[in-house]
C-alpha cells in the first residue's frame, strides 16, 4: 500500500508528539542559527536540520551554523514542541582530518538529535556501528539517483531516509518509491543545483573551494564584483562569471548560473538564475509516498525560514483537508525569495526533455 | 606502474570507435575501461557491441574493465547496469552506489571516480565488499592519495586520472541540445558533430569548460606527468589517461615513456602540452583550483 493514506495508517502507530507529526508529508526547514531555528519550529515545520560551525557540513559558511550550547537550545526549543532536529553530517571526512566527523557524530548524539543526514559511506558505517539506535538520513551530497542506490545505503547501515538530488522527474520519484523501503524526501522550494549534487567539482574548478572537498559552493570570500565600462562583472575565484547591463538584476556568481560564449552565442549555458518552488505539486508528492518535502536555505534569513515555512505548512495542512489549490498570496509570498525573481518547477516537470 | 585508458566520454561514430580501439589494441596501454559512462541515449555502440571489442582487447593482451553509467535514472540505465554488472566475464567499474550494490560480494571490481570514496573507512567497506580497485575522485590532492595509498586494504590497486579534460559535473539536464534549442529527448544526437566536446569561453575569452552533453568538462587538460615521482613514491598503481579525438596514441606513447624512464618528467609535460587542445593544468592534484597549474 502506497500513498498519503497508507502513511497516515503508519504514523497513528507512532507517539504522539505533536499534531504536525500526523502529517503523511513532512516538511523539513533550514536552519543556519538559534533564531532560524525557532522561526522554523513556530513557522509549522516538522523537522528542523542544522549543521555545526565547520566543514562537517555542506554550508560552511562564517558566522552560520551551530556550536554546542546553540543545538541544545535549539534541540530544548524544538522538542518541548514535538518537533525534530536532524543534523547535517553531510560532507566527505578524509583520513587526516577523521576524527572532527565522528565526533560530530557523537555530539549529536550526546546532545539528543533525533537524526543525523550523512554523505559519506564510511562515516555512515562508524555511525551505525558507534550509535545502532541513531536515525541515519541519507544527503543529498550522497548523489543517490536510484533505488539500487538507496537500498544499498538501507542493507548497510539500515537508512530510514534518503534526500533525493534535484534532477529527478516525478515519474523517477514515483519509480524509486516504489521500489524502497526507505522514507523519500525532496527538496520544494529553494537554491536549485543544476548539477547533480555531490557530483558537482565545478566551484572547485574556478576558486578551489568545492561542496565534497571543502563543504561549500562559490564561498563569498572567492566572489569580486566590479563596475566597469562594460558593466557590472562577477567574478568566481577571477573566473568571470557574468557581466550585467544597467538596471540588469544580477545573481550570485555560481558557475552554474553564469553567462558564457558556446558555438559563438552568448547565453546562460546551464540554466537562467532561478529558485525551485514546487508547491503546486503537493498532491503529487503525496499520491507518489514522498515522506518530506525539504526547503533549501541555511544561509538564509530567520525572516526568510520563518515565512517560506508558514506558507509550505499552510500548504500542506491545506492539502490534508482535502482542500488543496495553490492560492495567489501563498504563490507571492515564495516569489519574493526567488533567485532572479523567477521560479521553476526544475527537474520535477523537465520542460527540457 | 601501469597504464590505463578510461572509457570515451564523448559521443563519437561507430567507425571512428572501431576504429581507434583497433589502434589501442596495438598500444603501450595494460588497462582499458570500455562502455558509454555519460548518456543513456547515445546508440552508436550497444552492450554487445562493446562486449566485441573487450574481446579483441582482451585477446591483444590488455586488461579489460566495463564502466557502468555515471547516472541512473530510469528502468532502462538500471537493466543496462545489470547486464554490464552481470556480464560474467569482465571485470566491472562502479560509478555510483546503485552498481556498487549491483556488484558487492563480487570478485575484483572497480571503485570508480564518480564514487565518492574521500577515506580509508569508505574504501575499506567497499574492498570487504569486493572492491579490489579504487580510483581517486578527480578533486583529490596528492596528500589524500598518499594518506589513501598507505591505508589501504590488502590487495587493493590505487589508481589515479591522470590525463585529459576533468568530468567536474554531471546533470539530468542536456547542455548540447539546449545551445542549439533542442529537447533531451528530440536532440538529433548533436553532440556526434563535436568528437571533443563543445567549447565554452568566459565573456572574455577565456577558455573555461567543455559542454559534453549531460557532462561538464575542463576547458584545461588535467595533466600528472610532471609529478610521476610523487605518483611513484605514493606507490599508485595505474595510471588513467582519458581518450580525446586526436592524438591520443602519442599521449599514451609520451606516458609510457615517461614512466619507464626513458623521458624526463618535464619533457613528457612539454611534449604532452603540444598534443592537447586545452593549457596544461594540476591544480587539484596540488590543493588549489582546478584550472590552475603549478
């Protein structure tokens, strides 16, 4: 049995800790600090996942992130409310600098995290040998595509969820559904990579600073911006990335997003600077089994958690009521946090096939 | 130390790849690694067409090894990867966690560098899961390659992409068709005109990436022959050298006789400079961005 109703019957086995928990579709926020935590959790998420202040994550960023006393604060806060905590353990440990992982790994669980999301096949196996009763989520980072993939992560170290990169279509959601044991959870609304997450070197390529090596993309202290006769430049570790006219809204230069010169034409090669918001499809993700639905953004605003994550709740709840149509002041709300101003629907709907 | 060719990652003619595996057949290669890695659309060779040329390869001495696709998405990438998986007689590279189950309790297989397998805790799993090879992810410096080396599990081969234009990304989404306003699924398989991949600049002209598909390149060629010394002392086993569509005998020859001694290190970088259509670059070998060259 597949779907929001069949969900529905499991969640009544579990305890009770909060009426959101009934919800056959999660949905999971960002937190980059202490206030995004809080506007998450009264905003109406689930879960809430955050990360510590360095490289174990994938958004090692200055001034963001959590130490010791902001996670048991944030943990308090979020369980006198019902609500989870998942800790982003999401980037690739290498052997001289091991021991910073693992015991990432045991400070969330020292201090009572309700999972940890993991990349690394070794960390993984630490982490369910160390910590057998630990909730193991599967990033994103892990660039698992398939259900062969994610079964491989559930026979090995017994993953409850996977986070699906951003290229997938529905149809492949629905296929890779079908075929596991393990909880589905996508990405909604945010940033959106182009490339498949975890397989992308190409920060690394222009600045040296790469999502698996070093745990961040396009990191600012590689960006230039510069007002020339030609315009406003951006540059990424001296890569020119774009060059803006006038008047000309610019985006943050990713390589990704960058205007260049292919078969003498000058255009975005990859993709036009866009958010993803798949809001509308909602009942999609619920008649497919997806069990979370993941909005991107630990380096943004606690404004910025707090709203997207009262509109998604909204949403949701809207759809549980049977009542579901994506209504114009919710669709507003998102747009003022598009990259670009514009919004896609990304791989879920590949107008590009 | 041993020398490998990797698969072709560019969409090329049957004939021209009947062709130049009749070539490699002949060369001072030891490994090759056969198959279509990047797009499940290109036809030009089916699975039995490559099993045909492992045979000839196999029969002219070289070690023969099936690289599984990169991405899998659909039914159909996942029967393909059973079949190579499958296969029975050739020994198989992983290239992402779906063939790594496909393939553990297996004898022999091959990690690959689209695994991400940064430390010795990772590759220990997969070497008890029959792993008997790993190839370093095209970002690792040479301090995490020598950390890996010395580390590793009984029995386990190092081996390292040594020469050619780096696969940095891999997207759902085909950059070809797009720059000439086609769908992925209607591309009248554009990417056959460019055997080398499709150049993109910089708006000032700097030769930046390769658009191959559903795969970005280097605009640079990766390029380790400067530091054979370091590879050697690190005690790597292989080698890869990736195919590009000219010159790649000579590239081939130029390690071959770098490794064995008969030409100095500077002198293979020099010579392999003048064979490849991109600068020269080792910045991820050296801990720095990967364009650069140190």
């Amino acid at each position: 049995m597949r779907g929001p109703r069949a969900r529905a019957l499991i969640q009544i086995k579990e305890p009770a800790r909060g009426a959101f928990l009934q919800s056959p579709v999660e949905l999971v926020c960002p937190a980059g600090g202490l206030p995004a935590l809080k506007a998450a959790v009264d905003g109406g998420a689930d879960w809430v996942y955050a990360g510590l202040r360095d490289d174990t994550n994938a958004r090692n960023f200055p001034g963001l992130n959590f130490d010791d006393t902001a996670l048991a604060q944030g943990l308090d806060y979020a369980h006198r409310r019902g609500r989870k905590v998942v800790l982003a353990i999401n980037t690739y440990p290498q052997r001289a600098n091991w021991i910073r992982w693992t015991a990432a790994v045991d400070r969330a669980v020292r201090l009572g995290a309700d999972a940890i999301i993991v990349a690394d096949a070794g960390l993984m196996r630490y982490a369910h040998l160390a910590h057998p009763k630990l909730e193991l989520h599967l990033s994103v980072q892990g660039s698992a595509t398939s259900y062969e993939a994610i079964n491989f992560f559930h026979e090995q170290f017994g993953v409850k969820r996977a986070v699906l990169p951003r290229v997938l279509s529905l149809a492949q959601l629905e296929l890779v559904t079908r075929h596991t044991p393990v909880e589905m959870e996508v990405f909604g609304f945010g940033g959106l990579c182009v490339m498949v997450e975890g397989r992308c070197a190409l920060s690394g390529y222009a600045c040296g600073i790469s999502p698996n090596m070093a745990g961040a993309c396009s990191p600012a202290h590689a960006v230039r911006w510069r007002e020339t006769d030609g315009g406003l430049e951006s540059r990424l570790g001296g890569i020119l990335i774009d060059r803006y006219a006038p008047g000309e809204r610019a985006a943050y230069p990713t390589v990704c997003k960058g205007r260049y010169a292919v078969h003498s034409a000058t255009y975005h090669a990859f993709e036009e600077p866009a958010s993803l918001n798949a809001l509308e499809l909602i009942p999609e993700f619920g008649r497919i089994g997806i069990r979370a639905i993941k909005i991107e953004g630990r380096q943004r605003s606690p404004a910025y958690v707090g709203q997207v994550t009262r509109v998604w709740r909204e949403a949701i709840d809207a759809w549980k009521a049977g009542e579901f149509t994506p209504r114009a002041q919710w669709m507003a709300a998102l747009n003022r946090h598009a990259e670009g101003s514009q919004h896609t629907l990304g791989a879920f709907s590949r107008p590009w096939k | 130390m041993k020398l490998a060719l990797g698969p072709i990652l560019y969409y090329w003619p049957r004939a021209a790849v009947l062709e130049f595996y009749r070539e490699i057949a002949a060369s001072a290669l030891d490994i090759v690694y056969l198959g279509e890695v990047v797009c499940s659309r290109r036809h030009e060779l089916g699975l039995d067409d490559w099993l045909a040329i492992a045979g000839e390869l196999t029969a002219a001495g070289k070690e023969v090894v099936l690289s599984a696709q990169i991405l899998t998405e659909s039914e159909g990438d996942l029967k393909l990867m059973r079949r190579v998986a499958g296969n029975g007689r050739f020994r198989v590279e992983a290239n992402d966690w779906g063939a790594v189950r496909l393939l553990a309790g297996r004898e022999g297989w091959v990690a690959g560098p689209h695994v991400n397998v940064y430390n010795p805790q990772a590759l220990a799993m997969l070497a008890a899961l029959g792993a008997s090879r790993w190839v370093a992810p095209i970002e690792a410096t040479r301090e995490l390659v020598a950390e890996m080396s010395a580390a590793r599990p009984a029995g386990t081969q190092v081996e390292v992409f040594a020469h050619g234009r780096l696969p940095l990304a891999l997207s759902a989404r085909c950059f070809t068709a797009r720059r000439f306003d086609r769908q992925k699924e209607d591309c009248g398989y554009v990417c056959l005109e460019f055997p080398d991949g499709l150049a993109l600049d910089t708006q000032e002209g700097d030769a930046f990436l390769v658009l191959n598909g559903v795969q970005t390149l280097s605009g640079a060629v990766h390029s380790l022959a400067s530091e054979l010394a370091v590879l050697q002392e690190s005690r790597v086993d292989i080698v890869r050298i990736s195919p590009q569509a000219q010159r790649t005998l000579d590239v081939i020859g130029t390690w071959r006789a770098a490794i064995d001694g008969e030409l100095p290190p500077n002198e293979a970088h020099a010579l392999l400079a003048s064979f490849s259509r991109g600068a020269l670059a080792n910045g991820f070998w050296r801990g720095r961005a990967g364009r650069e060259i140190a």
